[in-house]
C-alpha cells in the first residue's frame, strides 16, 4: 500500500530537518518486507524515535503512544492523523494490544519499543514481552531497529554526529514454530529480539 500523501509530505519534512541538522545514515530498510503485517523492534532514546524510523521506513507506520498524549484533543487529533494509537503503560492493556494486533492483521506495519520506556544513557535495556506476543499471535516478522545519536542536538550539530538508523533482517514466523503461547514461549523470543538488536548496535552494521 502506497504511503498517503500528508503522511508521504510529513516523511519528507522529518528527513529534510534531520539531514540539516544534524546528517542521517540508515542502512537495511530492505528488511522490512514491501507488504504484509510486520513489527519494527527498535531500542528507544528519545520522543524524536518515531519520527526517525518512520522517516526512514521504506513503509507507512503505525505506532503506539502513551495515553496521557491523547488527553489534549487536538494534540490527539494528530497523533491519530499520523497513525498512533493510544496504550496504558505500566498495566496490562488489552484494548492497546487488541488494537495493535488488528494493525498487523490487516497487512500494516507498527513499530513497537520493546523497552517500553527511554533509555537515557542510550543502553539497551531488558525488553517487555508484549512484542513477543504480538508477534506470535499475528503470525508476523520481526525486523529489529537500533537508533544512534546523541540526545544533545546543539552539540552533535557543532560535532556533525549524524544520527544512524539500523534495521536488520526479519526474525521470520516460520522461527516461532513449535514456540509455545505462553511466558516462557515469550521469553525465548523476546532474548531473540534483543539479541538481534544488540547486534546492530555492537556490529555497526546491519546483519545479512
């Protein structure tokens, strides 16, 4: 499915800004397949995350934010415009998830932060097994992400730091099989994901 066209304009935007501020390297996004539902793992560091993937997906995104985003209407108005969902963190949300797996269901792309919050030293954190279960549930690949940059923009636009988007191959359904539906079947896959990621963040370059 083509990308809409005030979705196509705000990806423009978001590339155009990054490349003036601070230079922008992605490597991989032929991972992610060209249709059909997938989820997009990425470590988090900062509110500008979502932008930045989804301005170098080959792909439209839909995306998860928390529920206190949504409580300025129009605020909400475009969050939603732009294909976020609202989801409860620090309890189990089975509205958010039911939602999320629609989005995967109907053939779309959503990109999921498996640490469920940033990391402010830019580490990668223990992950959350929602992602695991979406993804076993959907019946759908996992393509990891990882995200680098320094949080600090005036000073990384001094240094010229470019900000570095990584995906990496897709962790293919047909991997799951046999993987039962429960915690520990979650938990297999959620090390898998977050060994996928970490090694895009210790290779410096995207696995084949």
């Amino acid at each position: 499915k083509e990308m809409r066209f005030h979705y196509r304009a705000a990806v423009i935007l978001i590339n155009l800004l990054a490349k003036v501020l601070r230079g922008i390297e992605k490597k991989g996004n032929e991972h992610i397949p060209e249709k059909g539902g997938v989820l997009i793992a990425s470590n988090h560091i900062d509110i500008y995350d979502p932008f930045l993937i989804g301005g170098a997906s080959p792909r439209e995104l839909y995306y998860m934010a928390k529920m206190e985003l949504f409580e300025n209407p129009l605020f909400a108005w475009l969050l939603r415009k732009y294909n976020a969902f609202p989801i409860s963190r620090g309890s189990f949300d089975r509205k958010g998830l039911e939602k999320a797996l629609e989005i995967l269901k109907e053939g779309k792309a959503l990109l999921i932060f498996p640490e469920g919050t940033r990391s402010e030293d830019g580490s990668l954190r223990e992950l959350k097994l929602g992602v695991a279960k979406l993804a076993l549930e959907a019946g759908v690949p996992i393509v990891p992400a990882y995200l680098e940059y320094s949080t600090n923009w005036l000073k990384a636009f001094f240094q010229r730091k470019k900000i570095k988007i990584k995906f990496g191959s897709p962790i293919k359904p047909e991997e799951f099989d046999g993987i039962p539906k429960n915690k520990e079947g979650y938990l297999r896959i959620t090390r898998q994901i977050f060994e996928r990621i970490k090694d895009l963040k210790e290779d410096g370059k995207v696995t084949a």
